[in-house]
C-alpha cells in the first residue's frame, strides 16, 4: 500500500468512532449487503456502499486485511457502488467498512458489517422445553444443542423485524455442548419461528449449518376441538393409525402435538366431514416412539392465535414388554346380574401399573398401582354391581412407570356375557404362563 492511501485510510481507521473529521470531508457512507448478511456457503452476496452525489469512489476494507478489499467506481446516480461476492466461502466471512472518496478527501468510515458464512459445520438441533406449545403470555426455554463443541450458540427470531440472541456454550447433560435460549412471554400478535446455529469464538463470522424452523404454537381459550381414533388407544407396532382432531366451530387449520416432544407439533389444512370442520394425522405404520400423550389445536387463517388443547389422548403401545400378565374373574366363572365381581390381573414379572382394557370402548383404559402378594404382581379391578353394560371382551397390560406408554403383551381375552338376568364369564380356553410373552 502507498503512503498516499495509507494516511487516507487512516483517517477512518485511526481516529475514534466519535470523532469529528477534518471540515470539508464526506459524511460516513451506508454499508448493507443483499440479500442479507448472514449467507450460506457458495451462495452469492452483494455488498453495498451509499455515500453522497460528490463521491468519486469507493473503497471497502475488510477487517485483518492491510490493504484495501475492492473498490469501485459509483454506480447512476452516483451515490453508491456494489461489491459482488459470487460464491461465498469463509474467506469473505468478516467484518467490513466502506468509505468514499470525494474532490475534498475521504469520508468518515461506515458502520461496520458483519458478513456472516453458514455451513461450516453440521447443524445442531433446536428444542422447546416443556413443549413447542405455550399459552398466550406464557413462557418457554428454547435449548440449540451439538454434540460439536462449539464455544457459543446463536438463536435467530425469524420474521420482519428479526432478532438474535448469543450465548456462551454449557456442557449438555446427556454429552457435547448447549444454550438455554429463555423466550417469553409469547403473544399471539407475532410468528415465533426460530433457527439456531454454532459457532467457534476465534472464528465468529463462520457458523454452522441452521437447525430446522422451530416455530411455536400459541394455545388461546377458543373453543376446543376433541380428539379420536377409531382404532382405540391401544395399538401394536406395524399397524395404522389415525388421530382425528374435529370441531364444530370452523376452523381452517389444526395441529396435533405430543407431550414432551421439542418437536414442533404437526400441522394440517381443513378437512370438512359432515358440518364439522377437522384433519386426520395419519401415525402409520405404528412404532414405539408413538406412544404418548397427544393434543390438538385448531386455528384461523388471519390469526395466528390457536385454540385451548383438546383433552388428552394416550396411545398405548402394546407388545414391548416381554411378558404376558393372566386375566381372571373373582370369584368364579359366573356371576348373576347386580352381584359384584373382580377381574384379577397378574404376572410374575415387575409391574408397576396394570392397565384394563374393553374390546371395542372408547374410553381410556383403567389402571391400577401394582400390589405384590404371594411373589405376584397383582392388581384388582372391581365391576360391583355387574349389569349388561359390562358386557364384553377384556384384556389387561402391564407397565413400567419408566414409560408408561409401552405397555407388555395383551393378557389372553376374558369375555363376560350378559344376558337375561345372568351374567356368563367364560375363561380363555388356553393357559400359559404368563410370564412367558406368548
């Protein structure tokens, strides 16, 4: 560099950023780039510098370079001039300033910009804890986590005013590194969508890949829908599975979210069925991760405001605990109508809770805490007095309170027929141990 352009340069370099240039001289220029700052790896970026009508030229200087980055002569009408980055790598990541140049001297320098590279590295993941769903005015922790031991984490509010927060890395609980992003209180006034990445300290303008949008459910006090499933609470890996989420106020758009899952909850349009408004989230084929506790939401178009949840259902998966718990009735085969009884269910192996369930019931199974007596595990279901609507074929499960949606295999099926004034149960016809699993 010359000594000429050394002290030109020094003028916006060496004298504070408060500090009045000599009279005459240009005020300091606008510095932007397009389409944004923040640009993934191999993407093109434009630059943009904006002074006065007198400038002559443009220079832009990168920060850690001696010399002078680029310069240009003004674009028409001559208050500006771009600088193109065709394919963008860590090179061009940085810091920038720009200055112009005018018959009278150099301009004061720009604000700096960060120009921000993205996809270095592999994307972290982004959740919401308690839940993605929060209600209005409420509260919720969004943690951006890697198991790449990045020193901090950027979390971004995606949206027409976009915001960012940084924090410095902790390590995670369960291995590598994470932030706790407090968000809040939400208001169903905004979009809450977010987007977090990493990145290293001594590199800041170099960041990973972004997670995926995470955006927020806000839940408001509008009428709830409700929330089904033709094949009952009760299912078995590999078979379909379909939750209905139906309302009789209109809405346009639904969303199904599960308990504890920092996943964003599922969202589909309407689908009209017969004067209700509702959507089908298809669970097919079923696997043991579907187990859970489930919710859903219905929303307008113009609002981005949702309704209070629908009450809870549980879907149960059967089959994933090796064992079989037997089924019996007490005291004996049969029972005459208005008389008591009790289905028995037992196993010889650990159970924490025993789950009683109807062929055909919408409603929930019953459960019951596990007693141990005689080396069993037992529990007692009552049905006093017994009448024709206990009629029908029964089944238990047992569980464990470590997850409580998997349950063990079905107990064989117990029916109890009703019929006159006498109440029929007739025993399985075939018995085997039922610690077993067959």
């Amino acid at each position: 560099m010359t000594p000429t352009l050394t002290a030109l340069l020094c003028l916006g370099l060496c004298v504070g950023p408060r500090t009045r240039v000599q009279a005459g001289t240009l005020p300091k220029p606008t510095i932007w780039a397009e389409p944004g700052s923040v640009i993934p790896w191999r993407t093109s970026v434009t630059i943009w510098c904006q002074g006065s009508l007198e400038a002559q030229e443009y220079r832009l200087h990168k920060e850690g370079n001696s010399g002078t980055w680029d310069k240009q002569k003004p674009l028409e009408p001559g208050d500006k001039a771009k600088f193109s980055i065709g394919y963008m790598t860590d090179v061009y990541a940085g810091r920038y300033l720009c200055y112009c140049r005018s018959p009278t001297g150099w301009s004061e320098p720009s604000d700096p910009l960060d120009l921000v590279m993205t996809g270095s590295y592999d994307k972290p993941s982004l959740i919401a804890t308690p839940s993605p769903v929060v209600t209005s005015g409420g509260n919720v922790t969004l943690q951006c986590g890697s198991w790449v031991g990045f020193d901090r984490f950027i979390l971004i509010k995606e949206g027409k005013h976009q915001t960012s927060w940084t924090l410095d890395s902790q390590p995670a609980p369960s291995g590598g590194s994470q932030a706790l992003f407090p968000v809040g209180p939400v208001t169903p006034s905004l979009r809450w969508t977010f987007r977090c990445y990493g990145y290293y300290s001594n590199t800041p303008q170099v960041w990973s890949l972004p997670t995926d949008p995470l955006q927020l459910l806000v839940s408001g006090v509008s009428g709830k829908p409700s929330l089904l499933t033709q094949q009952g609470p009760v299912v078995t890996p590999g078979q379909s599975l379909t939750l209905q989420c139906r309302s009789d106020v209109g809405y346009d758009r639904f969303a199904l979210s599960k308990e504890g899952a920092g996943d964003p909850p599922r969202r589909l349009g309407r689908q009209p069925q017969a004067g209700l408004s509702g959507a089908n989230f298809d669970l097919d084929p079923v696997r043991p991760s579907h187990g859970g506790r489930y919710t859903c939401y219905g929303g307008q178009n113009l609002s981005s405001e949702w309704s209070a949840p629908s009450d809870p259902l549980d879907i149960l998966v059967a089959g994933q605990l090796p064992y079989r718990p037997s089924l019996s009735g007490q005291p004996g085969p049969t029972v005459t109508s208005g008389e008591n009884m009790t289905l028995l269910c037992q196993s010889w192996s650990s159970v924490d809770t025993f789950l009683l369930s109807k062929e055909g019931a919408a409603d929930p199974p019953l459960r019951l805490r596990s007693k141990h007596r005689a080396g069993q595990h037992q529990a007692e279901f009552s049905m006093s007095p017994v009448t024709s609507a206990h009629g029908g074929t029964y089944r238990c499960y047992g569980s464990l309170s470590t997850s409580p949606y998997l349950l063990s295999w079905p107990s064989y099926p117990l029916e109890l027929l009703v019929s006159g004034t006498a109440d029929t149960l007739s025993p399985p016809q075939n018995n085997s141990d039922p610690s077993s699993g067959k």
